[in-house]
C-alpha cells in the first residue's frame, strides 16, 4: 500500500513542527508576579523579533514538507541517462 506521503516528507514536517515549539517557547516568559510592576522583558527582542520569524519559519518548512514530491524511479532513471549523453 502506497502512503500520500514518503519518510522525507514526514521529517521535513517534524522539523518544522519542532521550529514552531521553539519559537513558542523563545516567546515564554517576561511576565510580572506582582500585577501593579511592569516588567519591561516582555519587549525583548527575543520575544518581538526572533521568536515570530523561528515560528513563521517553522510554518514555511511544514508548507514545504507537505508539498515536497521526492523524485520517483523513472524520473532518477532518465536523469541519469539524460546526463550520460552529455
């Protein structure tokens, strides 16, 4: 039985699903016990700038897992004869 998806599919979708844990985790933190202090971590830039773009990231490569279509037999077969007659 053929599956939708092959095994370099399926690790290209964990590694972005790892980018994405991440980038949420990159976002933890910076908060305040005391609701009356304000705690100015909370802008960090690793929570403004570098978390959002580990998660955007994270996004593109499951995109990209989902979409990717590994070269079939016939197609790695004609490859190879197409570069021996040059």
């Amino acid at each position: 039985m053929k599956t939708t998806f092959g095994k370099q599919n399926y690790q290209i979708f964990i590694a972005g699903i790892v980018l994405i844990i991440l980038g949420y985790l990159l976002m933890i933190g910076g908060g305040s016990d005391d609701p009356n202090v304000f705690n100015p971590a909370i802008f960090d830039t690793q929570r403004i700038t570098i978390a959002p773009m580990v998660c955007l990231l994270g996004f593109i490569v499951v995109i990209a897992g989902i979409m990717w279509r590994p070269k079939t037999a016939a197609a790695q077969q004609s490859a190879k004869t197409d570069s021996v007659k040059n």
